[in-house]
C-alpha cells in the first residue's frame, strides 16, 4: 500500500517531544521518480510512543527488496544475520545518557508480522537494543500509519540523521552496506558490498504535483508520560506530472450473453506498472467512471430478499474486518497490488440506500493488514435508466488513494436474480472515464459486449387469465385477473379490461375515496376494495411486490376521474428489499358502455422506470375481494373477458379469457309488470301509459320484453312527425316534440337510481317506425332501446302495436318504471272507446337464463269494472 516502505520515516519522529529540528529532503521533486529520502532530527527526550501518519502519495515497494526475519535481526547487533540486499538506509543515531554513543545503523526491510493489521515493517538498532517501525493504514482515509516500537527507555536518543534509499540495489549504495555491529563500532566497509539483487525501485516520489499534505507526527514521552506531542512538516511539491505515464486498459464481459435475461457482470482493469529504477512510476489513478451501453439496466428481481450494509457494519473508518451481511453480497473483487506478496480478495457488497443516493456499493477487502472499504455510487439516468458507476473515493482524499495497483478484477454475480438485465442482441460498447492524480487527461475508452443467444425473443403475446373464484349465477364472488409478459416482450404501458355482460360490480354502500386522497394514495380502508401485485424483472425469478414484511398494496373505489363516474385508485409502494422507490399510484377510469352496458377499466400509463429502475413487467394481478361487491351475471351462455394493452412501443396486445357462469337453470323468475292508461278512454282520445316493471332479488335477470299492446290502440301519425335523429341524439340535441315521456330505473348496484328521458328516435330505416329510447342519466348512462312495430294474424287485417326491448343488460333492477305522455303530445290514439273493448296485452319476458314468461294482463284504466273485459 502506499507510503509503506517509506514507513522508516517515523524513525525521525522521534523528535517530537521536545519540538526540535526536523527536516525532509528528497534527492529528486520529480513526480513518481524514485528518490532517497534524507531525515534530520534532533530531540531531547525519550518517546515511549511515535506515530507517523505519511502524506499521500508517498509509495514504496517493500516487495523489491529482500526481506530479514526477526530472528535473523536477532537481539544483539552482534547476533544480526539479516542479508547484505535487505539493507534498505542507512542512519546516524547519537545516543546520550547511560548508553552515550554515536554511530550509524543499517535499516531493514522486515518480514511484517502476521497480525492482521501491519502491512510491512523495517528493522534497526539502536543503543544496542533491536527496534521496529510496524506500518499499518488507516482505515479512516487510507493514509499509511508508521509506528516506532521497541525502543529502549535507558536510550536517550538525542539524533537520528537517515538516508532511505530509493533503490537499494544501486551500486552507489554499495560502500554503506554495513552490519549492525560495524556500526556500533562506527566502521563502514572498505570494499564495496553488492546487493547482488536486481535493481528495483523501493522508494517512489508521489505522483500528483497539487500541493502537498503534510507528514503528521505524535509521539508521547518517558519524561513527560501524560502528555501528546504533535508536529506537521510538509514534503515537498512534485513537479514534472506531465511526463508520467497512465495507460489503462478496461474490460467488461456479461456473465450471461443471453438477450433479455439476468445477467452479471466480468470487469478488469490493468494498469501497467513502470519498475524500471531510471524510470518514472505509473501514475496512480485519481477516479474512474465507467458506463454501460444503453440498454443494460437494473434487475428489478434482484431486490428480492437483498440486504444491504451500512457503515457502521462495514466497519467504515474502523480497523476491523467488516461484518456485512452474506445477504448484501453482490460480488467479488481481486487487486493486485505491487507492494503487497499476494493477490488481495474481497467482496462488493450493497450499500445501505439514503435519500438521493439508493444505489450504491461497497468495494471491501480485509487481507495483508489492509481494510479496505471504498464506497462507490451507481447514477441511473432516470429516463432511460443507464447505468453509471463511479469511484471517486473519499472527499477528504480529493479522490481515490493514491496507490498503485497493477490489475483490479471486479465480478457483479449472475443467476436468476442477477442485479443486471441484459438488452437485445447485438454489440454494445461499454465506455470508461479514469483520471489520474497527475493531472493529464482523462483516459477515455470504449470496451465491446456482446449479447448473442436468444435472439428470437420479442413480440408482444400476452397471456391473461382472470374470472370469479365461485361462478354461481347471480352471486357475489371475489375477482381475480392476471396478465403475464414473458422477458423480451413489449411493456405494457396502459391497459383496458372489457368485462362481459352480467359481471358487474355493487358500487352502492361503497365510500369512495376523495380526490385529494385518491392522488397521494391515502385512502380510507373503508373504500377499499381489493389489493393489486405485481411481478417484476428478467429471468425466471421475478420481483414480487409487495415483498414479505413490506407495505401491502391495495385498491380503493374512486370518484370521477378521465370522464368516468367512478374510478379504482391503486396504491403501489415500490419496495424490495433495502430500497424504497417510492408509492406508484395508478387511476383506472371505470366507464360503462351505455348501448351495451359492458364495463371496460382503463388504466392511466403505467410507470416505465422507477428513480431510472426500468419496470420490467411480467406479471400484473388484481384481485377485487370486498365483500358483496363483484356479482356473477345470471346468464351462462360462453363469454370472454377481454383486455386491450398497449405496449410503450406503441404495439396492442388483446389477450382473452373465458367465462361462464354456472346453476343459471336454478335461479327462480318472476317479474311483474304493470300496464295502465291515464287520461281519455274515448275512441280519438290520447291517453298516458305507465309500465311498471319490479322483481324481487335473487332471481334471473331480464334479458328482454315483448309487449303487444290491444287491438284499440294505434300510434298516431300526426304526432310522430318530428323524431329525433341519431345524429341529434349522439349531441343530445334531440326536438323537444320528439321526447315521448319519463323512465327510472332502481338498482341495488347504485345509491342512485338512473333516471331520464324517453325518446322517439330515428332508426335509420333499419325499421319502419321510430324507437322508444329510454335515455338513463344518473352514475352510469344507460340506453334503453325498444323497437316498434305492428303486428297482426296471419290474413287478418287486425294489426297490434307491438313494442320488443331485445337487449336489457344482465343487472338487477328492483323497479323500473316508463311513463308516456298523453294527450297532445301522446303517442298512442285510441281507435275505439277503451272501456267497451278488450284491454288485454300480450306480455312475454325472456330471463337471462333462458326462461320465458308470458301474460295477458289487463291494462288498468279509469273504466268501471263492468266495462272491462
């Protein structure tokens, strides 16, 4: 790691207590050339505690140089073994007091000890006794932290002046290789000792020319035992970053090449490293960005069951291994780093979300004394969700450490819940941005992926599946709808459910959620009518939501909303795992055909990206469970519920389910209808009509009405001069003149009953006389259509006015009531005085479930009841 062979350097720390001279000179202030380090220090006091915290950038290569063992530094200076090529400086050390002495004593590099923490260690003596400088990094910004121990109290250390070598294989080095106990005894060798190793650069200047930090010192003494020195000297400036070289090279693989499918991801980045002693170092790299093609984006089926780990798990800033859980987990990393023996492992784990900062994660190794966490942040673009991850280390660095790391092996895992989706199939560049602590330009590039298997994937063939959980004729029963999407399919974007006729809805007693409430998505419980949940993701294990533990999503009964009378409002909280994306709140306008009275839901768009999470649906399920609120029609001829869905690319899928409901044959029918006349009974006379029509609950409904009124009544041709058009109709600009009467209909489905005006509308010569249109306003619009003819027996010249309503919907009606005005306006004319006639219709009314009832009842008038017959 950096700085750690320049770790010797805490050596001179040890005048600190007394705040004496202390200076540090570099041979060279070329950024990243190797240099050796001159260190004066005078002091007056003993230290029995010294710290060095090293600046940035300040690297050494402990690995260049052979390495002694403790035992071969052995107790004494005369016992020392340790070899002539792991001397790695040389200093002056003047001792006072009892052991009053002056002379000069090799620097070793030094097997660290296997603790965990010290990453490497030097070797010396001084006053005879056998000391360390034992290296360690500081978790808090990665700043190497040199520490002086073994140091004997009887010492008083009064000067150290050291030279570290830059690279101590160098020959000029040769004359000042010495042992221990040669320098107890102030000799240096008279004949030049070889390293007899390659030269290799163990000391390298930083590689950033911005101002330095400086070296920070404190250190406690045997004198003064309860008090902390603290010193600062700065190292000089680096100049010459231009000439340092920073050639990265970056690769990024798909674990799975599949189309549309989970996917991890294989990323390495090599930067070559310069060893070369009349070299310069590679410069260390200051941030890294690096961006996927468009296209790839997050699984959102990787949240299921993912945890993520916070700081305090992590152990950031901390000199501990983490203890983040197995959960959180999202990856694997190896670095191998020129100053460390072995390859450095560890793991990528999630990081804890935060406002503004959901994705993100922790890159952790603890191995070799280094506990490394560095936090990384993933930016998704929020309309197309592309992925930007980028490292740029900890603001109090201004950027990543500065240590040089020749190859970094990043791995995101795949399987089914992989963090990945893959797009289509084809080539894809994956572009990168790293930037170096030397100041020169960034280094751009752009890396091939390829995804080239199931290619056959696309479409837009949607499967649904959807009824009543008990199909019994005439009864209330929970609904539930599914509609599925397989992975390479357009996505949905709005969806219409066509319910068939009959399956109906209760809306009366129904609270409905208010406006204000309906778009923030905190409706009353009491307007709650089911519960909605969604599958999300690629692959063959999808997201659900809600997930276990989390918010259960619900749907509440609306008011007006897109032009309908009612609405179902879905409230969504988009959460998985650690992330919270927020509440989806959807609005479904719920409108009613009025010429068919068929139900279709229309859904406003659904949303496409989530805080830039692409929502890949694959399954969309309602389920509708208030009680006594979803009813079965009383017809069970085949039907089909049908859904039209548009996808985001502008595709239609319109997927279908069948449905029937069953036991029609069993319900009972028994309607009862009215007829009166009100008003002149004399032949020419034009009298009022009222029908009554009530049933009881629980039976079939009606399906249609035939009814032949008696042979005294004709329609006069004088008062159908004027009907309305359906162009007119469809505008509601029907004449006044042709607004034949009143109509009302009670339903238990509705607090209100529907409730208009009935009209003589134009048929379009489809039939020879016009309709009688009931037009129905209230919650819903109704039309109510009856045609009208005559009829008459066979040869007979008799003709009957007959009135047939072919299409009544499959809903419960208590009551329903027509009356038609008389006299001026009146439709029907009397061709004989109705007291002295017969007045009996011919009633026949069809049940949705196939019955038939047929009557002859009398017309109520205001005839004496001898007249009638």
């Amino acid at each position: 790691m950096k700085g750690l062979a320049l770790a010797v350097l805490a050596f001179f720390a040890l005048a600190t207590p007394a705040h004496a001279a202390f200076t540090v000179t570099p041979s060279t202030t070329q950024a990243g050339a190797p240099a050796d380090i001159d260190i004066h220090a005078d002091f007056a006091q003993t230290p029995t505690s010294v710290v060095l915290r090293l600046p940035p950038g300040l690297v050494g290569n402990p690995l260049a140089v052979p390495r002694c063992t403790v035992e071969d530094l052995g107790n004494q200076p005369e016992e020392s073994k340790c070899p002539v090529a792991s001397q790695v400086g040389i200093a002056e050390i003047k001792v006072g007091g009892v052991l009053s002495t002056t002379g000069f004593q090799p620097l070793y590099n030094m097997v660290p000890p296997e603790d965990g923490e010290t990453v490497a260690r030097l070797g010396f003596f001084a006053a005879e006794a056998p000391g360390f400088v034992n290296v360690r990094v500081d978790p808090s910004d990665y700043s190497v932290l040199s520490r002086v121990e073994g140091l004997a109290s009887a010492a008083s250390l009064l000067k150290v002046v050291t030279n570290l070598w830059a690279v101590p294989a160098d020959p000029a080095h040769d004359l000042d290789r010495l042992t221990p106990q040669e320098g107890e005894e102030s000799k240096k060798p008279i004949v030049p000792r070889p390293a007899g190793v390659p030269e290799k650069p163990f000391l390298s200047n930083p590689t950033s020319c911005e101002p330095p930090r400086p070296l920070v010192m404190t250190a406690t003494s045997y004198q003064l035992p309860g008090v902390t020195s603290r010193k600062e000297v700065f190292f000089p400036q680096m100049g010459g970053c231009g000439k340092l070289s920073f050639e990265p090279k970056f690769t990024a693989v798909a674990t799975n090449p599949e189309a549309f499918a989970p996917t991890g991801l294989d990323t390495e980045l090599t930067i070559p490293q310069d060893e070369n002693p009349k070299g310069r170092a590679t410069s260390t790299m200051r941030s890294a960005v690096v961006t996927l093609p468009q296209g790839f984006a997050i699984n959102p089926a990787a949240g299921d069951g993912q945890q993520a780990c916070s700081s305090e798990q992590v152990g950031f800033g901390e000199n501990k291994p983490s203890a983040c859980p197995d959960a959180a987990k999202i990856g694997s990393v190896e670095a191998d780093v020129p100053a460390l023996e072995k390859t450095l492992h560890g793991a990528v784990y999630l990081r804890t979300p935060e406002p503004g900062h959901l994705f993100r994660f922790w890159l952790v190794t603890d191995e070799q004394g280094v506990h490394l966490k560095l936090p990384a942040e993933i930016e998704l673009d929020p309309v197309t969700g592309q992925i930007k991850t980028v490292f740029e280390g900890l603001s109090a660095l201004g950027g990543l450490p500065q240590v040089p790391f020749s190859n970094l092996k990043l791995r995101v895992y795949g399987g089914p819940r992989a963090p990945l989706a893959t797009p289509g199939c084809g080539t894809y560049q994956t572009s990168s941005r790293f930037t170096p602590w030397s100041g020169t330009a960034p280094v751009e590039g752009q890396a091939p992926m390829q995804i080239t298997g199931g290619c056959g994937k696309g479409g837009f063939s949607l499967g649904l599946v959807a009824g009543t959980l008990n199909t019994g004729a005439g009864e209330f029963s929970p609904f539930t709808f599914t509609l599925s999407r397989s992975d390479g399919e357009g996505n949905p974007q709005t969806l219409a459910v066509h319910l068939p006729q009959g399956l109906l809805a209760k809306l009366a007693g129904v609270p409905l959620c208010l406006e204000a409430l309906a778009v923030s998505g905190t409706c009353s419980p009491s307007s709650r009518i089911g519960s909605i949940a969604a599958a999300a993701g690629v692959g063959g294990a999808p997201l659900w939501i809600p997930q276990p533990g989390k918010t259960p999503p619900a749907v509440y009964l609306g008011g007006p909303y897109n032009g309908a009378p009612y609405s179902m409002v879905s409230v969504v909280p988009a959460q998985a795992g650690p992330f919270d994306l927020g509440t989806v709140v959807n609005r479904a306008a719920i409108f009613v055909d009025p010429e068919t009275a068929l139900a279709t839901i229309r859904t406003e768009p659904l949303p496409q990206i989530l805080e830039g999470v692409p929502v890949s649906y694959r399954k969309i399920h309602a389920f509708v469970n208030r009680e006594n609120f979803t009813l079965n029609p009383t017809g069970c001829s085949r039907k089909t519920i049908r859904a039209t869905v548009t996808a985001a690319d502008g595709r239609i899928a319109e997927p279908t389910a069948p449905f029937q409901a069953t036991n029609c044959a069993k319900l009972p029918y028994g309607p009862k209808l009215k007829l009166s006349f009100k008003g002149s009974t004399k032949r020419t006379g034009h009298p009022a009509v009222r029908a009554t029509l009530t049933q009881k609950g629980g039976q079939a409904n009606t399906k249609a009405a035939t009814v032949i009124l008696p042979p005294a009544m004709f329609i006069d041709q004088n008062h159908i001069s004027n009907p309305c058009t359906r162009v007119q109709f469809n505008i509601e600009a029907c004449p006044q003149g042709s607004i034949l009467g009143t109509a009302k209909a009670v339903t238990p489905l509705l607090d209100q009953p529907l409730q208009g005006k009935v009209y003589f509308r134009s048929n379009g010569g489809e039939r020879e006389l016009p309709d009688i249109v009931a037009d129905l306003r209230g919650p819903f619009r109704i039309i109510l259509v009856g045609f009208v003819d005559s009829v008459g027996r066979k040869g007979s010249e008799v003709r009957r006015i007959r009135t047939r309503f072919m299409h009544v919907p499959d809903a419960p009606v208590r009551s329903f009531r027509m009356n038609l005005f008389g006299d001026k306006r009146g439709l029907l004319v009397n061709s004989r005085n109705l007291c002295a006639t017969n007045r009996r219709a011919e009633v026949q009314l069809a049940a949705q479930s196939g019955k038939v009832q047929t009557k002859n009842p009398v017309i109520a008038t205001g005839c004496k009841k001898r007249g009638r017959r």
